[in-house]
C-alpha cells in the first residue's frame, strides 16, 4: 500500500493552494481555487481517481475553482465525487446551478456541522478526515488592519443584494408563505420567493437544486442535520456508473430544460452566523486531519517456519494479531506445544501517518487554531509526540500575511517535534514562478520574434523574505512549491516530482540568462516576418489607422477548457487616457491579469492600478468559460485600498446577474448599493442597438431614464460614443458586444455564435472584429452543431462587415496550438485577419503586422506540439 501527498498548485500569482493525497485506488484534493484543472493539465497528474474534494473555507480564494473542475469530471467520465466543505458549500454549489448540471455526475455534498466533535467528517478504507473550525477573533483583527471592515460588516443590515431588491429585508423579518407545503411543491410555483426560507428549509432548498443539477446524486447522506423530510432512500451507492460516458460533441444535460421554476429563483439568503463574514479573509476555516491506514509489519515466513508454524490458517490468525499455539517435537520425539506471538515472525507495523491542512488566512484566526491542539481540544492529540495512536508526517501550512511570522505561531509549528516536514505557502515568503509553463515557454519563444507583442509573463524565482530567513522556524519547514511530493507511505522526505521538473522548458531558459536558442528554421522563418514589416512599418498609411494605438490584449483564447497554450475566454482592450474593458471572463483571467501586469507595488502599472482603471466588464453568456473568473476577479477588486467610489459598469444578462447575487451573499463582491470598490449592473437588453433610447443618452421626451443615464455615464468613462449590444445565436442566451469612440473607431466582439447578419449590420466599418472561430474549416457541421463558427465563417462575417481587421479567437481545445491552414492571403481592401494568441499584446494599429507574423507563429507551433497533453483534453467540450 503505497500513499502520499504531493502539492498540486501553491500561493502564486495564478494559483492558490490544492493539495493531493493519492491511495492506489484513490484519490482526494484539499481545496480547488482557480485554475486547478489547467493546474492538473499543466502538472499531468490525473484527476481521474478523485473520490473527494475537502475545501477549508468557501471563497474565491478555496472554491472559485470548483465549478470547471466538476464539469471536467463529468465531461471525462468521473460519475462520483464527495464535497466536504464548512457551512455555505450548498450554497456554493447551488449558486452554479444556471451552467454548472450533468446527468452523469454524482456529487454528494457535506456540510461539516458547526459543532466540532471526534467524529471524522469522511471515512473509507483508505483515509479518515477529522476537521477544526478556526473562527477569527475580533479583537484580533482590530489588530490586523481589518478592524473598519470587520465592524462596518457587522453594522450592515446584510444580506447584500441591491438596493433595489430590498425585498429581501423584509424576507428576513416576514415568516415564511405556505410552510405546510413541501420544498418539492414550492419548487414548482413560479411565485414563491426562496429568500423567505431559513435555516432547515433553506437548507433542504439548496439540497434539492443540488439533485436538480446532478440528477445521478444518490440522495445526500449529509452530516448537516440532514433533510429529515427527505423521502428518497439512499439507495445503490455503490453502483459503478463509470462506464457512462458522455459524447463529447453531444450538448449536455438534456434533462436540465425541464426544471421547474423554482430554480430561476434567487437563492434562500446565507445565514450570516454561519457562513461567517462577507470578507473572505475574516471567515471561519477548516483545518483538517488526514489519517491514513495502519500498516501492518511484513510476516516472516522464514521465522514462522523456523518456530515451526507450517503453511496454514493459524498463519491467518496471528497475522490478525493473535497468539497461537503450534506443536513441534521437543528434540527427544515428543510433541509439546509452543505458543508463538505476532511479534515472534511479524515485523512492526507502522503508525496510521497523518497530513494535517491548515488554513490560517489572518492573525486573528491564531488563537482559534492554538485552541483546537490545545490540551483539552479536539485536535490536541495530533500534537503529543510518540503517541501510540498515530503520527503526525506533514503539515501544509496555508499562512495569510503575517501569520507565519508571528511569535505563537511558530512556536507552535516546534511543538510537533523534529520528523515531522512543515510546507508552508505565504505571499512573502515562497517565490514566485511560472506555473503555466507550457504556455510561458511558448512565449519566450515568440519574444524573440516581437518582444511586444509578446511580453514574459511576471514571475520571481526569489521571495521577498526567503523562509532561511525567518528566525524560529522549525528544521523541517520549506517552501509548499507546485509538484512537491511527500510519500507518506512507505515515508520518503518530500521531493520535487521528477517529471514535472523535465516537463518545465521555461525556468531553466531564464535561469541560464542567454536567450533560448532556437532551430535556424525557426529564426529564418522570423526574420522574413521582421522584414516583410519592415516593408510597411513606415507606410504613412498606418498612421492614419483610427485608434491606432488601443490595446488588445488577448489573456485567453481557447474555449470549453483551459488547453495547454490557451486559458479560456479573456480580452482585455486598453483605452489609451481613459481605461480598460474586459470583454468576458473565464476562469483564471484573474491569473492571466496578474502575470500580465504583476503585483510589484512599487510599480504604477501593477493589477492594483488596472483594476482601478477597469471601467466596464461584458459577460456574452453564462457558459462557464466566458464568466467563471468573474468571481475572483470581483473579489480581488474588493481589496482596493484605498478602495475607488468609480463604478466598474458590468454588462451581462439576468442569469450572470442572479449567479452573481446569489454568490454575493456568501462573499462580497461589491454589488450592494454604497458598498466600497462598486459594480453597477446593466442588462444586456438595455443597452441593445435596436433600442435608440440609450444610445443617445435621453429619451424623446428629454427625461433620462436609469438606463439611458448609466449608459451616458459608461460612454463617458471610456471616452466612447456609444457601447451597444447585439443578440446573436449560441446554444444558450448569447450577446456580441459593439463599441464606438468619440475618436472614430469602433470594436465589434462575437460572443460565441454561428455566422449571424445581425452582427454585421450592428458593427458595419468596425476597425476592429473580434470574432470566435471555435473550429476549424473542416468542422463546420460539428461547429454548427455546437453553434459555433468556423475560421472561414468568421472572416467571412469580417468582410460582410467591411471591417478594417479581423482577429480570430476562442479556439477549440481541438487546436492546442492553432488551427490549420491559417496562412491567409492579405488581399488589399479585404480585412486583415489575425489569431489570437494567450498575453499577445496586439494594437489596433498593428493588425498588419500581427497577420505577417502568423506564417511565423505556426512555424514556432511546429515544433512544440509535440505531446498528448492537448489530446487528452480535445476529447472534452463544454460550450
Ligand atoms: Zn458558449
């Protein structure tokens, strides 16, 4: 029986924590922050046996990773995962329920109860998980720099919706309408409002969206209480449905178009006392306790038969711990008996090993967790040393600012003797590197082509305070690094994984100082592209380019899931004097934006000031990856300090909107009225470009309405003239996005659609296209299957738009690297066409220039594509 636990991603710049622990037949994942699934893909360890997922607390930072990850379980063909997590997690999973569902999947949620007790809070033959509730202290806090927050959030007559829904506080005074009837009859009457639901009822609420949204749930066997009106019986759970497989190309979860209207509703409202603060930083966490299996010592059969104890069941029966009695001639031809003990022909067993996960986010959380191994509390026996129970092998501390440092948490750290291996994730003290090193060593490359266009990534290799030098540490304490594994069993120091250490091409080319040297191929095939610029870089005509110096960035490109060079859907466009507007979001854009501007705050263009200058965000529809990163990104823009009064303008449909309400009352993402860091919501219809309303800023008979003054205001803060949106068609709701600046160019985003007139009516001389081109020309009927594009259809929707440029993106995980036959021949007066690639930095004005590189471009893909990594994804799609 072999075991061990290995880190998966740590605190850095795109990731945070995950860790797993890995049994032969299982596995288990601790925590599933962003990017976990690119993380996997990126690491090649297989999520394919994972059983159960144990988060520490409900945040952006511990769980915005959850929703991906469950869609590409499914998606594979995992039919079972449990979900054990602190008060909230129904909600967490409830809140995905408009684009997070499968048929196939399993997923068994688990409230730990607030009440800490002995009892594990999971169990198999492989592991038994005991959880800490750590709760922050408010004196402590005062101390921390969170006092104003701590207090102002406990003045706040939350829940925290807008104002506007002000129903919701009288749902918290106003008993419940019709408590005789049923959670299942409520869920069908379209008038009934859930926020009027508390406490058991709301619970049983969110359980039964969560079996609306995996319908192959067994019922939850929760710890929460349970659902006591629950008639369903816990019935085939070990039914093995791994053999349901879905077809990649068929669209899923037919079953979901026949929910009831229950499930549009807004979700029962959090319970403050439970869920804990709307700061993510000030909320209770989980520690956990892993304990693995008691290893029996190995039998000596040389000894056993020595002592005369032959081949047989009493073998059976002392290896069962039991004396047993043989025998054996006593030299002179008479048979006496022997008593032989397991300790005669066994070797000693070892001790159940245990990997403890702490999450300590802020000092104020110290005393709860010193409390809990205190004598007396309920995980005071991981820290007596040579205790005959267990022992205590690794301990992966997730420190928040200042926690590693302070006096009584280290020496509390001393407290678990010298064996024991301490890896510790905080900001200050671990370095921080690329993660996604596929994708950065792809860019290392092509810097060399245009180091403009495409910058390396930020990244440190050093950290601010290297843990050598933080005095009192124990011997034991290093680094909690990404591939860093510890086998438990039998018990190995931990060790960077080999593979993931090969795999990684980009930190030893920056480390060596000289650029990468690359094939002569690969150099002369830049150099023509250098000078086929060259031929029309001083052509005047390029000056005249309107808006020839607004900025595309393109963070990511792919579509469905993260592939090894693409991060799902992401474009960011920089306004020169006015600010950015982020055309979608999916996960891990948070990441992609902070290894584009970095986090150095000395630098006055780090993610702090761009989100700042972040003036307006559009959402084209609610599948997942074009908004999964909103939440992060949200959240991250909370943290403000000083916070800005400037509105950040979100423009998305109702169902983003409602996900985004009901997440916000577990964690606030600034959307209630006169919070700090706003965000004003506007729904796509509003700003539609069939509607004359608000495009020009009053209605005909002069009032503004809230729209039309929104709009103004939106306009104004980027400079434009007008921000309209346009309905295309998708599988689900979907938008494009048309924006036109008082400087005479214009911006026409698809969102994800098949070839519609509508877009190009709406965006007619756009001097810029951004279109999706999910597939490549020979796919077009799975492309319009799936209510795609094809490459050919969207530049053909480039032309009919007689745009200036066309940039294609959203590529299927199909093309890990780019799509084929894309050698396109520029022909005067026919739009320029470009691909879009992750960190490109692309100007308006440098469209031409980004076409000439392309033949380039693929010429340097040629020669990476060179593994299975991307066909172990292209077999899945989720758009
Ligand atoms: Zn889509």
């Amino acid at each position: 029986m072999l075991w061990s636990t290995s880190v998966l991603s740590t605190l850095s710049s795109d990731t945070e924590p995950s860790v797993v622990i890995a049994f032969d037949s299982a596995k288990y994942l601790f925590n599933v922050g962003e990017n976990t699934t690119r993380s996997y893909l990126q690491s090649r360890q297989t999520w394919r046996k994972t059983r159960g997922i144990f988060l520490t607390s409900i945040s952006t930072q511990r769980s915005s990773g959850l929703p991906g990850l469950l869609m590409t379980f499914a998606d594979a063909g995992r039919s079972q995962v449990r979900v054990t997590g602190p008060s909230g997690l129904l909600h967490l999973i409830a809140s995905m329920r408009r684009y997070t569902y499968r048929e196939n999947l399993d997923v068994t949620p688990s409230e730990v109860p607030l009440v800490s007790d002995d009892q594990p809070v999971y169990k198999d033959e492989n592991i038994t998980v005991f959880a800490l509730h750590i709760n922050p202290t408010p004196e402590e806090s005062q101390d921390n720099g969170h006092s104003k927050v701590l207090l102002k959030r406990k003045r706040d007559t939350s829940p925290e919706r807008p104002a506007k829904r002000g129903s919701n506080n009288q749902a918290r005074t106003t008993p419940e309408p019709e408590p005789s009837l049923s959670i299942e009859e409520l869920m069908e009457r379209s008038d009934f409002d859930p926020t009027s639901l508390k406490g058991e009822r709301a619970q049983a609420w969110r359980r039964h969206i969560v079996k609306l949204m995996f319908p192959a749930t067994q019922v939850p066997q929760s710890i929460d209480n349970g659902d006591k009106n629950q008639k369903g019986k816990r019935k085939g759970k070990d039914r093995d449905n791994s053999a349901i497989k879905p077809s990649p190309d068929e669209p899923p979860n037919t079953a979901y178009v026949q929910q009831p209207p229950g499930l549009k509703r807004p979700l029962p409202i959090p319970d403050r006392s439970s869920v804990g603060s709307p700061d993510q930083c000030l909320r209770p966490t989980l520690a956990y306790a892993v304990q693995g299996p008691r290893v029996r010592g190995k039998f000596d059969a040389q000894k056993a038969e020595a002592l005369g104890l032959k081949h047989g069941p009493l073998r059976a029966v002392l290896a069962r711990g039991q004396t047993v009695t043989v025998q054996v001639d006593d030299g002179h031809g008479n048979l006496v008996d022997r008593e032989i003990k397991p300790s005669d022909c066994i070797a000693e067993g070892t001790l159940p090993g245990v990997v403890l996960l702490l999450d300590t986010p802020t000092l104020a959380h110290i005393p709860s967790l010193l409390a809990g191994f205190a004598d007396g509390g309920p995980f005071s026996k991981y820290r007596q040393l040579n205790s005959k129970d267990h022992v205590v092998r690794v301990i992966h501390h997730l420190c928040g600012d200042g926690v590693l440092e302070d006096e009584r948490y280290k020496s509390f750290m001393n407290e678990f003797g010298p064996d024991v291996h301490h890896l510790v994730a905080s900001r200050r003290h671990i370095p921080d590197p690329v993660t996604f090193t596929s994708a950065a060593y792809s860019q290392l490359r092509l810097n060399q082509l245009d180091s403009d266009v495409f910058p390396i990534p930020k990244f440190t290799l050093s950290a601010e305070k290297p843990l050598e030098g933080v005095v009192g540490l124990p011997a034991g304490t290093r680094a909690m690094q990404a591939g860093l594994s510890a086998s438990i069993h039998p018990l190995r120091t931990p060790a960077q994984d080999e593979n993931a250490r090969k795999l990684d091409l980009f930190h030893p080319a920056v480390r060596s100082d000289s650029v990468v040297k690359l094939p002569d191929s690969i150099l002369s095939s830049f150099s023509r592209a250098r000078a086929v610029v060259q031929s029309f870089v001083s052509d005047p005509e390029t000056d005249k380019i309107p808006g020839k110096d607004v900025l595309v960035c393109t963070l990511g490109t792919g579509s469905a899931i993260p592939s090894k060079f693409r991060n799902v859907s992401a474009t960011l466009i920089h306004i020169p004097k006015y600010g950015y507007l982020l055309l979608d979001a999916g996960e891990g854009t948070w990441g992609q934006l902070v290894r584009k501007y970095g986090r150095d705050p000395s630098s006055s263009s780090n993610v702090w000031q761009m989100l700042r200058e972040l003036k307006c965000i559009f959402i084209s529809h609610i599948h997942g990856d074009h908004h999964i990163g909103l939440p992060k990104l949200l959240a991250m823009r909370q943290r403000l300090d000083p916070p800005t009064k400037e509105p950040l303008y979100l423009v998305a449909n109702h169902t983003v909107f409602q996900y985004l309400r009901d997440y916000d009352g577990l964690e606030t993402l600034g959307l209630q009225s006169g919070s700090n860091n706003p965000v004003v919501l506007i729904p796509v219809d509003a700003l539609h470009w069939l509607k004359s309303s608000h495009s020009e800023g009053s209605n005909r008979n002069g009032s503004r309405s809230w729209y039309a003054a929104t709009h103004a205001d939106l306009c104004a803060s980027l400079g434009l003239r007008s921000l309209q949106t346009v309905d295309v068609e998708h599988r689900t709701l979907c938008h494009g996005l048309i924006i036109k600046h008082a400087d005479d160019w214009s911006v026409a985003y698809s969102g994800d659609t098949v070839p519609v007139d509508r877009l190009v009516q709406a965006g007619q001389n756009a001097t810029l296209l951004i279109h999706e081109a999910t597939m490549a020309d020979d796919e077009a009927e799975k492309a319009r299957a799936k209510m795609h594009s094809t490459v050919g259809q969207a530049i053909d929707i480039g032309k009919k738009m007689n745009a200036y440029s066309t940039l294609l993106t959203h590529f299927s995980a199909r093309y890990p690297t780019m799509p084929q036959s894309m050698l396109m021949n520029y022909e005067p007066g026919e739009p320029i066409v470009a691909l879009a690639f992750d960190h490109a930095n692309v100007r308006i004005g440098d469209m031409r220039k980004m076409h000439a590189y392309m033949p380039a471009i693929e010429q340097n893909f040629t020669e990476l594509d060179d593994d299975d990594a991307a066909a172990q994804v292209a077999e899945v799609d989720i758009t």
